[in-house]
C-alpha cells in the first residue's frame, strides 16, 4: 500500500483521516459567545414533523448530516487503502481510476464550499483534490497484467 507507485494515494488518503477527524471535531466545537449559544438552543428547540413518530431538531438534522461526511470520509479512506493495498488484482490502471475519481469528488466538494464561501472544508478539500490530482500521475505499477479478483471462481 505505501509501495512506490502507489504511496502518494496511500498518504493521501491518510490525509483524508485527518480531515475528517477535524471535521468531526469542529461538528461538536461549542460556541463560544452569546448570539451562536442562543442560535444553537434555537435549533433545538426547532422540531420538525416528518412522519413515522419521528420530529427531530433542526440541530438533530445538522448534527446527522454532519456525520455523514464523517462516515462518508472514512469510508472512502478504508476503501482507498484496501484499494492501494490490493496489488494482486488492483493494477496501476485501475488505481489511477480510483485516484482520478478521489480527484473529481474532492474538486466537487470544494467547489460545494466555495460556492457556499466556508472557508474550512473548501481549504480541506482543495488540498486533498491537488493531492489525489497528483497521485494520478504518480501511481505506477509492477509491469505485470491485472489478475483476476481472489474472488472470483
């Protein structure tokens, strides 16, 4: 996985942990001064009706979608390091694939934050799109054709 040809995704990927570290972090931050505390009693004193029993905060839904990235970003990072771990059936042409799709997924998430001007995540995921963008042309393979997945009969 951290073999030459495929150690820039790896790291990469790695960075992407990092970040959803920190987004997990700053999604439980609590603020600090009077108007954000009063909004965020706000939001949960806000509920909505949306059937099966079920009326969430506003605060409930922000914080769900919050985790989502997080679980969303983690399970990329598993994915891609199983990925890049694979050199037995995953060749340098189907790991740069995975890159390239890193890449446009990364570019779309900060185009998603510039656009909504959140200066965190757009920073984020601008460096990881550069980074993915790079390991597309850094990932080499061994020479040898893909072999077929250990899976298949």
């Amino acid at each position: 996985m951290f073999k030459k040809g495929r150690r820039l995704f790896s790291v990469t990927t790695l960075v992407l942990f990092l970040v959803a570290l920190a987004h997990t972090a700053g999604t439980f931050s609590q603020p600090r001064d009077a108007k954000a505390m009063e909004l965020v009693e706000s939001m949960k004193a806000y509920r909505f009706e949306l059937g099966f029993g079920m009326n969430p905060s506003l605060f409930d839904v922000q914080i769900s979608l919050a985790l989502t990235m997080t679980i969303f970003l983690v399970f990329l990072g598993v994915l891609n390091l199983v990925v890049a771990g694979r050199e037995d059936w995953i060749d340098a042409g189907m790991l740069r694939f995975f890159a390239a799709a890193n890449a446009v997924c990364m570019w779309v998430l900060a185009l998603l934050y510039l656009v909504y001007r959140i200066p965190p995540p757009l920073i984020s995921f601008v460096v990881l799109g550069v980074l993915y963008t790079l390991s597309i042309r850094t990932t080499r393979g061994n020479g040898g054709t893909l072999n077929p997945s250990p899976w298949s009969s």
